[in-house]
C-alpha cells in the first residue's frame, strides 16, 4: 500500500516536471531547457515502466534493467545540465568536489557487496559527476543557480540514503524509512524545477 | 512458427528491384532539381529497405539475448527487445553520417523515420502472418499503434542529431541517452499492448497521441522560429 503510494506519488509528480519543462524547451528554445526536459522525462519513463513492470508481472524487472538505464540516462542529462550551465562562468579550481566521489564511490562499494557490481559502479560515477558539478557550481557559479545546487546537492545525498535504506530495511510496512525517503526526493524534483525556472526566466534563446 | 526469413525475402525483393532500377534513371539528366529528387527517393527506398533488414537480424539478436539470459517470451518482449531494436535502428543513420558525412545533417537525420517505417513494416506483417487477418479493427488500430511507435522513437533520437551534435561529449552522452530513453518507451508499450482488452487499447493509443503531441510541438516550434527571425 505504502508503496504504491509512494510510486504513483512520484510518477505524477515527475509527470508534472516533465510537462512543465518540455513545455518551456518548446516556448524559449533553449538547449539547457531540453536537457532538463529529458532528465525529468527519462526518470519519469524508468519509474513508469517499473510500476507497470510490477503491476502486470508481480515482480521488479530482473533480465535487462530497462528502468535502471532510464534512470542512469536521466542523471546523465542533468549533469549535461548542470555542466553546460557552469561552462557559462570561468570557474577556479574547487578541490572540495572531490570528497563527493569519494562518498559516492565508498558507498558504493558498501552497496557492491549485497550483488550487481556493474550497476553500483555507474550509479557512483554519475552521481559523482553530478555531485561535482553541483559543488562545483555553488562554489563559484551564478547566484540564481546557487539554489539549483542546493537542491541537485539534496537530491544527490536522498538517493544514496534511499539506496543505504534498501540494503538494511527489506521489509514492505509503513515504518520503512525508504518510502519517506522516496517522497522527499520526488518533493526535491519538484523543488529543484521550480528554481531551475527561476534561474533559466532570463535564458536567452538559442 | 514463424518464418521472418521467407517474409523479409518476399517483401524486401520488389524494394531491392525498384532500387536497382532507380540507380541510374536521373544520371543523364540536365535538371538538377531532378537529379537531386530522384536520389532522395532512392535513399528512402534504400533506408526503408535498411530498415526491414534491421528487423530480422533484431529477432535474432533478441532470440540470442533471451536464451543467453534464461528469459521468458514475456521477459523478452518487455525487457530485451525495446533495447536491442533501438539500438539497431540508429546504427543505419549513424554509419551514413559518419561515412558519407553529409552536408545537411538534420535533413539526413530524417532517413531514420524510413528506418522506422521498413521495421514496423516487416514487424507488422510477421503479426499478420502468426496471428490472422480477421479483425480489422484491432489489425488498424495495431498497425497504426506499432508503426507510430517506431516513428516516435525514431524522432526521439532525431532530436539528438539535430539539438546535440556540436560538442562531442554532448552528441555521446545525448544520442546515447535518447537512445535508452526510446528503448524505455518502447518497452513500456510492449508491456501495455500485451495486455488483454481495455489496457492493450491504450498501449496502442499512446505512441498516436504522442504522435499528434510531437506534431503540435514541431509546429509550434517552427512558428515561434518564424516570429524571431528579423523580418
């Protein structure tokens, strides 16, 4: 119950995102807002095909993960976002980024060991070009995008503390902790599109 | 059992003719115009041919996958396919931008919606020849959900060739990323359509409204293009 909840929660929330982004991708013509479209796009499409995957079947998708390389895409495109948008500022050298690889990749070597080595290794790389680039961009980016940082920053600890939560909690009642973690990351979607809109209102067309 | 081998000879023969009959038609003529044309039709046959071919060798690569992972009919249609043919589909495009590197980019792009067609085509006749004829509704209704389908993925992956080529990283990371993105769409409507009834009518509505959606996009697109530029 509390799962499905917390999915259909998130797919209308990403839903929402992905409306409002292609929408404004449309209307301003603009590259940055493309690659925020199909961030949100592609988390919305993985989290979908999982929910119906394991609607129709009674089980996750186990053969080829599908769901995961739509997800893997979505980070992908936001650290396309988010390094775009730094390229637009000479910025100095910050050597505080690195300590979020070295999170990211400790982590996931604690996750390595519950199986899928693979899908551990890409997850840590582009969280960490994700986390990089968002600490790189506080650090000395833009002052509108500051709080898209921010937010990219949260999103980025969330999903190590619900993929953390996975590995030790397994069981489906509300008390899980993985569910309300969940919601706080689509809530942080959220949050995130509504700053980026703030930070790209002056985006010229391209 | 199905014979796609005998089906691809059967319908891929009289496009290979028209092919080979196309070869030489405008070489002696004086218009430009004509000879740029007839060249263009003959790139549409030959990707639509391109696209047919595809199909086939996507079954036998699915069919590899499926028995190399162990995996169910229902498995494969949702999990191992929607990759596999994606990825094949765009393979034809990126070789002919690469190899013949063509002038005009976008427009050479569009060659992947022929790619589309030729698979959905062959996909779609594979149906007909294991399932029947008789009932014409669901037979439009499929045919026209299977083959927008493959148009809208193909667009998807359009879209990168056109909005995320200039830099190199940005054209890796972006194809690639459509490409993952078409699969997933792609395979979220083989798990709808392979349901019975109400389910399977929407899985077969969606790739059309997404279809129309694009359309509505594209021109919108195009008019606030045309309002910018200076007069």
């Amino acid at each position: 119950m509390i799962e499905n909840i917390d999915n259909y929660v998130q797919l209308v929330i990403l839903g929402i995102c992905t409306v409002v982004t292609m929408y404004k991708a449309i209307t301003k013509q603009s590259r940055l807002w493309m690659l925020i479209t199909f961030f949100y796009g592609a988390f919305f499409l993985g989290s979908l095909y999982w929910e119906l995957f394991y609607l129709f079947r009674g089980e996750t998708p186990a053969k080829f993960y599908v769901a995961e390389f739509s997800w893997y895409v979505s980070y992908m495109f936001l650290f396309l976002f988010l390094r775009l948008k730094n390229s637009e500022k000479q910025i100095p050298a910050c050597w505080i980024k690195w300590l979020i690889p070295v999170f990211a990749g400790g982590l996931g070597i604690f996750f390595m060991t519950f199986g899928q080595i693979t899908s551990n290794i890409i997850s840590a790389v582009l969280m960490s070009l994700i986390g990089m680039e968002a600490v790189k961009g506080l650090y000395s980016g833009s002052k509108e995008m500051k709080p898209v940082h921010i937010t990219t920053l949260i999103f980025f600890f969330l999903e190590h503390f619900l993929w953390t939560s996975s590995c030790i909690f397994e069981d489906g009642s509300v008390f899980n902790p993985y569910y309300y973690i969940d919601i706080m990351i689509s809530i942080s979607l959220f949050v995130m599109l509504l700053f980026v809109r703030k930070a790209l209102g002056n985006e010229v067309t391209e | 059992m199905n014979y796609i081998e005998n089906i691809y000879i059967c319908i891929a023969a009289p496009i290979l003719v028209a092919i080979l009959a196309m070869s030489g038609a405008n070489s002696n003529s004086d218009d430009d115009k004509a000879v740029i044309a007839g060249s263009n039709r003959k790139r549409v046959m030959i990707f639509l041919l391109v696209g047919m071919t595809i199909c086939l060798l996507s079954s036998y690569i699915s069919t590899y996958f499926a028995l190399v992972l162990d995996a169910d009919r229902q498995e494969a249609t949702w999990e191992i396919t929607p990759l596999v043919e994606e990825v094949m589909k765009f393979f034809p495009i990126l070789f002919y931008i690469l190899v013949f590197e063509p002038e005009k980019r976008e427009e050479s792009a569009v060659n992947i919606l022929a790619v589309a067609v030729g698979f959905a085509t062959l996909e779609n006749i594979c149906y007909l020849t294991a399932n029947g004829a008789e009932d014409i509704v669901l037979l439009a209704v499929r045919g026209f959900g299977t083959g927008v389908m493959h148009v809208v993925c193909g667009e998807l992956v359009y879209i990168g060739f056109v909005f995320l080529w200039d830099e190199f990283w940005l054209r890796f990371a972006g194809i690639s990323g459509l490409i993952s993105l078409a699969a997933t769409y792609h395979a979220i409507y083989n798990i709808l359509v392979s349901q019975d009834g109400f389910v399977a009518w929407i899985g077969y509505l969606v790739p059309m409204v997404t279809a129309l959606l694009m359309l509505y996009l594209r021109r919108r697109m195009s008019r606030i293009k045309n309002k910018l530029q200076p007069e």
